[in-house]
RNA sequence: GCCGGUGUGGCUCAGGGGUAGAGCAGCGCACUCGUAAUGCGCAGGCCAACAGUUCAAAUCUGUUCACCGGCUCCA
C-alpha cells in the first residue's frame, strides 16, 4: 500500500504504483490549473507513475515555478511548430528564461520576425488539438541513437553525467529534457513571440551562430496583455527617443558611439556634475585632471598593454608611440608621485571626471548607455593598508546615498573575483578579496559573488541599478588594487620613518555619466525632477506681443537666480504653448496675461499637479525653494 | 566582430523600374486668444554611400557605412 501526504491530508493506495495525476485527485489539489506536481520535493509530470508513498503537492500554472514549467512548454510547442513548418531543423537549447522563453534552432534557410505569425498560428493549431506531451528514459547510448542526426543534442548527451536520460515527445517532435512538462498542449494559451536574432552555440561566439526565437507565456490572457504593455512602455522611455524628442544629445554616422550633447543636455550633465563636486568636497575629496593621450611606455608599465590593449586606441605624436587613455589611474599615480607623500596625507584622494575612450565593437553600442568614450567620475584613492576597511565602507555609504536617496534607485551588490587574464600573486588577491568581503559583511551588506570578473589588476564590487524596465546596469564600482603601485614605485613614508606601498582604491559612482544620465532618462521617462530639469520653468506669455516685456522681465530675475528658464515667444494660442511644455516634461509653467502683468503676479502650473493659480514672484520662489535639490 | 532586420525632407512614416508623397515641425499671412494641438499658404529631399544591371534605379543586384533586435563583450 502505498501512502501520501499533503499537510495533514493524506491518502491510500491499494497497488504497487500509481499516477500522481490520481494522487493529487485524490488528495483533493486537483483544479484547471494544476499543470504538475512535486514528488518529495521533485517537480514531475503529472503522467509520472510512482512506487513509493511521500508527500505531494500540486504546481499551479500561476505559480513561479508552475509559470517556468509553462514557459518551458510553450518552448517545446513552438519547436513543434517550427519542426512541421521547416522540416529538418535541429534544435539547440530552449529554456524559460525571465518574462519568457527562447529556442535556439538551426533551420535550412532563415526565419525573419515577418515568420513568427505563422509559427504562432501553427502553434495555437498544436495546442487546440491538445497534442499529449509524453516522457520517456532512455539509457545514453539509444538516447545517442535515438538523436543520432542531431548534433546538437548529440553533444549535450555525451556531457550528461547520469546512466539514463529523458526525452520528452509531442507528436512529430521529440527533444533531449530534463522536465517537467505540462501533460498536454492544450494547457497553453497565452503566448506570444516576439523577437528573433542570432545566438552562438552554448554562447560561445566560436561557435555556429544559430537562430533564437524569443517568446513568452502567462497563466492568463490579462498577464500576457499586461505585459505586451509594459514592452511597449519600455519603448516610449528609451533615453535614444526621449533624448531626441527633448533635445539632449544626438550620434552621428561621423562618429559612431561618441555622442554630442546639446545645450539642454549639457544642462543636465552640468548639474549632475555639480551635484557630484559639492558631494565629494564634503567626502574630503581633491580634484585633479590629467591628459588624453600619453606615452605608450606609461600603459605598458601600467600592464594595459599587456591586459587592455584591444580595447585601446593608439596615436603617434613626433613619430614617437602614444595612447589615448582608457582609464585614469596611470596620469593619477603620476600626480601622487610629485612629491614625497607622509602617512599623515593618507588617504588622499584624488578625484578626476576623465574622458576615456575605449574601443567597442561595432555591434554593442547603443544610444549613451555603451559608447566608445565616456566620462568616469574616477576617484583614484591611496591608503595604507589599515584604511582598507574604513575607507571602502565611507564609499559604500556615498553610493547608498546618491542611489536610493538622490535618485530613488534599488540597487544590488556583487563581489567580482580574480579573472583568468590579470596580475599579481595569489596571495595579493587573497589579502584584497577578503578585505573588500570583510567591508561588505560588516556593513551588514548582501551581495552576491561574481567569479572571476574582476579587473585585471584587482577584484572589486559592483553596484547594479535596476532601471524601469527591470534591468540592471553596473554603475559604481570600488576597485582594489595592489599592483598599480608596486609598479609604478608608489611609496608614502610610514610613522616608522621608512618607505612604504600604499593601497590604491579605484572608485566611481556614476560609472559614466553618459550612461548614467541614458539610466536616468529611462527612470524618469524624460521628466527630470526640478533641480536637474534642463528647463525649470517655462514662461507662457498669453499674448505674445503685449506680455513679451513682462515675461522678459521674470527670465532676467531667474537667469540671476541661475534657474534654468525660456520664454515660448510664438504667436500661439495658451493652450498649444501649455501643451508643448508639457510635452517637454517641463516642471513649471507660469501663464501670465493681464491679469499677471498687472498685480505683478505669475499664474503656475506644474507639470503633474495642474493649474495651482495665481501668486506673488516671492511666493513661487517659495514654493520651488521647497523642491528637492541636493545641490542647495 | 557575428546572426537577422532597417536606412525616403528636422521628426514620424507611405510609396516602390518611368524620374518623390503625407502628417507634424519650420517660414509667411490672418486670428489676439486664460491652462494639452486656430486656419490658410509657402518652402524643404541628388530616397545612407559607392559600384553594377537596364533605354530608364529611390525601387533590382553587389559592396561599404550607420542604426535597430539579439549573441559575445562591457562602464
């Protein structure tokens, strides 16, 4: 007899094996939306036919995991589809990824997004015949068999470590795969495909390129539509179209991936870095600035040629080797080698915005958020090795405070650890890597560790800021390093009287600023709160030739109070110009008329509150005195 | 760099072997207007570049460049 449990439900079997459909029909988990269930712990199929009593419990399809196996499913289905419409495919890998799935197919010819259609119409075809799903193990060598024309799967075969495999089949089609699968296609309704590009073979680009299709599935048709929104949202924020339409910078063909910022876009950059300056003089923070381009013999005692100089570009100056600098630390080492450092000027830090340049392949780049040069708000920060602790958690605390608290992001931490291509004894990483894990842990931070993608001179962390669309971008980073220094013969004199190697931190917050600002256009769809606002207030004059002198007369008092403002001088009626500042995102627009002119008044409307009436200049200067600005 | 797609006036896009079109923006004129689009008119493009096929190419073919979606890589 055969007994299961679920919480304190149980029930009896009288045979020696059973269907688990039939254990959870019994236990009563049964409903419309149970696509699987767990064995002991062990998602299976439904159709899994058990010999042992245990416990049980139903996976509904609006579940995360029932969602990942439903996903996983719709996967297969498409395959189906794509197996009957493109005979002789072969199939890669299809897993449920994150908002979805993908299959990586090698099929004869190509498939275009203009295909996808087709396959889902194919697809729906599968599902509404309620094409059974059915598993089977197989002993490697007749799995081997079994796939004998298919390479790819071949190859996945050989590598499993287990005596027997599973293959899940649905009529025509049959795939390598671990399950669990919903019993049937009729289970799956709400998809959609979505996209297709290239993949290399297990992501390894020295591999064929083979074709993914991108798709998705929800437990419900309102999810799927929801989400179907939420892309189509992402699409109205992207910072390539709001900086078009806001006028903040611009690519040109004569230079890919090195973008131009225009006046309002500078604005914004401007106060970004204003803000930063005030922050990293109250942090104890010196600025410096060093040169573009520089002697080749300085990257390669620097070790960037040996590590980076792929990344690199390269000039000449008088027939003798240059640089363009890619990072910042070697003109910074120069500047702290100007003079005999004491322990007592320890930790100096040495702030620089530095443009570098680094050479991306053509097909990464995008809008501001990957380009070919950028800004880093660079910190190169020396330090003897006691301050290590103290002065990695004064960082963490300066980024804690601009990301949640300037701009409201959510942010995650990871530790990166040695790479294979870097400098250095096992030792010296062994000393870093726990000191910058002694930081975190002490601060009582999570983080999660990211082998081997430190820097090649050192491991460091990394903060992620999650965007609205959900992904993150890598911005702040705290680098420790033990190799600069010894390199370039970086000494401070100790208490002891003798010379010493100082620690070399390389931080930044913003990451790039380019790319920061692109992370910030997205975050706030193009309506910058008012102390970054490229324009703060836009006057509206009612009539454009009566009211010009009065709303001329409100710019001078602003330009000297260094807001930001324009005056819209066009002879249109109130409710046009309303909507074009509002279609600029601008915070404030003061409407003045007669009314205005006269009472020596400004009617203020903002942005998202509407119409707030008429006031005194005091008491607008009031009002936007109330704003949040970091800057103040 | 790789795979696929795209490239037409400032912007968004239609057209597609017979010599280029719309809406918005711009300019002009009229209206002088109170919180999300006033009307009429004018002007603006060697259809990404270069080669080729053709009597004829924006349209077909090839190459290059840029952009878009991914992959790999990455701040």
């Amino acid at each position: 007899m055969l007994v299961f449990k679920h919480g304190d439900k149980e029930c009896n079997f009288d045979s020696d094996s059973v269907i688990l459909h039939d254990v959870v029909k019994a236990l009563g988990l049964d409903n419309k939306k149970v696509i699987a269930a767990k064995f002991n712990d062990d998602a299976m199929d439904l159709s899994r036919v058990i010999s042992e009593g245990g416990n049980v419990e139903a996976i509904s399809v609006d579940s995360p995991e029932g969602l990942e196996i439903l996903r996983h499913s719709t996967a297969h289905l498409m395959a189906q589809a794509v197996l009957r419409l493109y005979p002789g495919t072969h199939f890669g890998v299809g897993p449920s990824i994150k908002d979805g799935f993908y299959y990586d197919i090698d099929v004869a010819g190509t498939i275009t997004e203009a295909d996808l259609p087709k396959i889902e119409a194919e697809m729906r075809k599968i599902s509404g015949a309620g094409e059974k799903v059915t598993r089977e193990d197989l002993a490697k060598d007749e799995a081997l068999k079994f796939f004998a024309d298919d390479p790819y799967k071949t190859e996945l075969i050989t590598e499993i470590d287990a005596p027997t495999v599973s293959v899940y089949k649905q009529g025509e089609y049959a795939d390598l795969c671990r399950g669990p699968h919903v019993p049937d296609a009729s289970k799956i309704h709400n998809f959609k495909l979505l996209s297709i590009a290239g993949a290399y073979w297990r992501g390894d680009e020295k591999n064929k390129m083979l074709t993914r299709i991108y798709g998705t599935a929800f437990a419900t048709p309102d999810e799927l539509k929801e989400y179907v929104k939420r892309i189509e949202e992402a699409k109205l924020r992207d910072h390539r179209k709001i900086g078009k339409d806001l006028d903040l910078f611009s690519l040109h063909e004569e230079g890919p991936g090195f973008p131009f910022f225009h006046p309002k876009g500078m604005a914004i950059m401007n106060t970004l870095i204003d803000f930063w300056r005030r922050e990293h003089v109250k942090r104890g923070y010196t600025e410096i600035k060093t040169p573009q381009i520089l002697d080749r013999s300085l990257w390669i005692r620097s070790g960037h040629w040996d590590h980076y100089r792929d990344n690199m570009y390269f000039t000449e100056i008088d027939e003798k080797p240059y640089a363009i600098k890619p990072m910042n630390c070697p003109g910074s080492i120069l500047v702290y080698k100007t003079q005999l450092r004491s322990y007592r000027d320890l930790p100096m830090r040495l702030a620089e915005l530095g443009l570098v340049h680094r050479h991306e392949r053509s097909g990464v780049l995008h809008g501001l958020m990957r380009v070919r040069c950028f800004t880093q708000d660079d910190s190169h920060t020396y330090i003897t090795p006691e301050q290590i602790k103290e002065e990695v958690t004064a960082i963490m605390e300066l980024d804690k405070y601009v990301y949640t608290e300037v701009f409201g992001f959510k942010y995650s931490v990871e530790l990166s650890t040695r790479p294979e291509d870097s400098m250095g004894t096992d030792e010296q990483w062994e000393a870093a890597e726990s000191a910058l894990r002694d930081a975190l842990e002490s601060t009582n931070t999570p983080y999660t560790i990211n082998p081997g993608d430190g820097a090649f001179y050192g491991p460091k962390i990394d903060f992620h800021l999650e965007d609205c669309i959900g992904r993150t971008w890598q911005c702040g980073t705290i680098q420790l390093d033990f190799q600069m220094p010894g390199r370039f013969d970086v000494t401070y004199i100790g208490e002891d009287g003798a010379e010493h190697t100082p620690v070399m931190i390389h931080r930044v917050v913003f990451g790039s600023i380019e790319r920061f600002m692109g992370i910030l256009i997205e975050h706030y769809a193009g309506a910058f709160p008012y102390w970054l606002a490229p324009v703060q207030i836009k006057i509206v004059p009612i009539n454009a030739a009566s009211h010009m002198d009065y709303a001329k007369e409100l710019q001078a008092k602003f330009m000297n109070l260094g807001l930001r403002s324009e005056i819209d001088t066009r002879d249109e009626k109130l409710g046009r110009k309303i909507r074009d500042a509002q279609l600029q995102k601008v915070p404030y627009m003061l409407v003045v008329g007669d009314k205005e002119k006269e009472a020596h008044t400004v009617g203020v409307r903002e942005r998202s509150k509407g119409d707030l009436g008429s006031m005194s200049l005091e008491e607008f200067k009031d009002l936007l005195s109330k704003e949040f600005n970091p800057i103040h």
